[in-house]
C-alpha cells in the first residue's frame, strides 16, 4: 500500500477513535468470568475485540469436552495471557495457541505461577496445552517484570481460585498502571458503576493523532469519548504533547487538540515509557519529523512486544538520526541529522500495527509505501480511512 498526505486540509478534523481495546478486552474477560454471560459487540471493534469475543463463546460453547478445544488468539498478547487460567479452571481439555511470534513471547512466569496451585498446562511448540479443573489458592505470587499482564490475568480471574491476596513482584513493574487499569475495570463491575456503553475511546490511537497536530501548525483535531479523568495510562500524552506545542482542552465529551505555532523553547525532550511502552514508535518517527532529540526510557520490554520494536525503529530511523540504545537500560537517544522529505521510502509492517501508525506519519512529507497494512486493524480498524480524511 503506498500514501501521500503531503497536500493536507486546514479544516478542522473530528476523528472518532475506536473504543480502547485494552478496557474492552478486560470488561469483556471480567464480565464473563462473573456473570457466565457474553456480551454482544460492535462488527467494527478493534480486531483484537472481536478475536477475544470470539474466544468467548467458543470457551462457553465447549467447556467439558474430552477433545482438545483450540482457543487461537493469534498475535494477541492480553488474550494469552487473560485465557490462560480462565481455561486452568473450566473444565475441559484446551489448546491455546497463536502465531509463531506470539509463541516466542513471555508467559513462562505465569505457567509456572499457576503450575504451583495444581494447574494441569504443558507448554509445547505448537501452544500451551490445558486440563482444566477447580483450583484453589487464597495467595499467589507473579513475576511481573516481563509483562505487567500476568498480574492482570491473575486477577481477572481471581474470583474462580478464591484469591483474596496477589503479591506482584516487583513493586512497581514495567507498564504497572495496567494493572491499576485492570483492578479498575473489575471495581466498576463488581459495584455496578461501570457499563460496556461507558468504554473510553483509545488513547493509544490518539497518539496519532497527537502527532498530526504538532507536525501541523493552525491544525486542530477534536477526538470524541476522551476523558482527561481517564483510566488508560496512555492518557498521559496530553501532558507530553503540551511541551510540544499542542493544547488539549475536554469538554466532558471530546478533547480538542490544537497547534499553538510557538516556537520550541527546547531542542530535546525526555520521555519515560515505563508506563507507556507502546508509544515508542509514533514518538520515535515523531523526532525525526520534528528534528528535536528525544530521550526515551523504559523500553527495556520493546523488543517483546509484537515485533522486536527497539530494533525495527533503530533500523528504519538510521538514514536519518543518531541513535544511542542500550536493552538492558531500557534507554534510547534519538538525535535526528536528515529531515526526510520529498522522497518515496519503502518500510515492512512487521505485522505490527504500531509500527504501521508510526512510520505512516513519514507520509505528512513524503511517498510512503508499505508491503502489508492489515495488522493495523489489531487496535485501530478504521485508521487509513480517518487519515484520509486529512487529505486536501
């Protein structure tokens, strides 16, 4: 697929945002695991929605089987995780399974954390094989230096195994407000406060969007169902993108995003990650197009996620930046030296929707061509449509 957005409106844009995935993925899970009752969706939902719904019903359909049921989530990572012991305690035989680079990422830690209160999963090559049956644990322990999401599919499961104390190790894990997320989402079910018709609109994808708008003076883009009291921790980009020179205002029902045309009083910025892993890409081209260096730290888990992202940022950037990168500090210096402009650059989607996002804003510049886009349906369904309309 090949765009150009290098002849962009100077109208006003309303761009409605599909609903967070991460909330709707643990109303969804949480719900079901309360009330045995699934909830119906929307077809136009986040892809990795519609692959945990569909889970769902497959789940409840075919519990007590002596078959192997197989359970595909693909190249979701919160669905394998969050599955994993909904299927240790639902009676029945399960594969869970996905694509091979799912099969690659972390989820040992959790294995073995349920293993310790009886539950019945061997891990094989083509997926992690279980018999489910009744645990019972009143306290765990998780390791959740790898993925705040084990603590989380410990918890939204809890209930089934009668945990009443989880102890999270370490303290304050990467992407911890996650887990804040989780424990919020399963309050407002338990006390009736919060409803599926309540799910914020996705931050996450906002990000974008956020990044149109600085790289676009006199621009603004309102973003309907945001909330500044929000639930997602990437809601913290308001605040980032104030120094980079976009106003946020809420009304209760939208944010409005505008450009306020001053000139940068800094030529660096910083930006901590810890909570906030998934911004990296979008942020990292935005340094370039911007040519200010930005400082990005806790990304030790990047190369984790999805696609090995710290690698695949540091080799599509290098024609045009500087690039400091330390794993194991989790740490990465760009200082861009090339501003890319009037040039037909090619790049692989890696089947990373994020990595789509981000290099698309190359395209605010330039001819932009990339071998395959549909991963970006995994959080963002209807994002080249919406980005057409930026079209001039």
């Amino acid at each position: 697929m090949t765009i150009d957005f290098r002849k962009r409106t100077d109208s006003p844009l309303i761009i409605k945002l599909p609903n967070s995935k991460s909330l709707m993925i643990r109303y969804l899970m949480y719900y079901y695991v309360q009330k045995k009752t699934i909830l119906p969706i929307s077809d136009h939902e986040a892809n990795d929605v519609l692959l945990v719904h569909r889970n769902l019903q497959i789940l409840d359909k075919c519990r007590n089987l002596t078959d192997y049921v197989t359970i595909d989530v693909e190249d979701c990572g919160a669905a394998f995780r969050f599955f994993l012991p909904i299927l240790a305690t639902t009676p029945g035989n399960w594969m869970l399974t996905g694509t091979d680079r799912l099969l690659m990422r972390p989820i040992t830690p959790l294995v073995e954390a349920l293993q310790t209160i009886g539950a019945d999963i061997t891990v094989k090559k083509e997926g992690i094989f279980v018999t489910g049956k009744e645990l019972h644990a009143a306290k765990m322990t998780i390791d959740s230096q790898k993925s705040s999401q084990f603590a989380s599919a410990l918890l939204l499961s809890s209930s089934k195994v009668g945990l009443e104390k989880l102890e999270i190790i370490p303290d304050n894990p990467p992407s911890s407000q996650y887990i804040e997320m989780t424990r919020s989402v399963m309050d407002g079910i338990n006390k009736n406060t919060l409803s599926i018709s309540d799910i914020e609109a996705d931050w996450s994808s906002a990000l974008f969007w956020y990044c149109y708008v600085a790289l676009s003076p006199g621009s603004s883009v309102t973003l309907p169902n945001l909330k500044a009291d929000s639930r997602q921790s990437d809601s913290i980009i308001a605040q980032w993108f104030e120094k980079l020179n976009v106003c946020t205002e809420f009304d209760g029902k939208s944010a409005l995003l505008t450009n306020k045309k001053r000139v940068f009083a800094d030529s660096r910025f910083e930006f901590d990650l810890r909570n906030n892993p998934d911004t990296a890409p979008l942020l990292s081209v935005l340094s370039i197009c911007l040519q200010k260096s930005f400082i990005l730290a806790g990304i030790e888990n990047l190369n984790q996620k999805e696609s090995r992202r710290s690698d695949i940022i540091i080799q599509g950037l290098a024609p045009f930046a500087h690039i400091k990168y330390s794993e194991e500090q989790g740490f990465m210096e760009i200082n861009p030296h090339i501003f890319p402009e009037k040039r037909h650059l090619k790049f692989k989607s890696h089947n990373d929707h994020r990595i789509i996002m981000a290099f698309s804003l190359f395209s605010l510049y330039n001819i932009v061509e990339f071998d395959a886009v549909d991963a970006v349906k995994k959080s963002y369904p209807a994002f080249f449509n919406d980005l057409s309309k930026a079209q001039f």
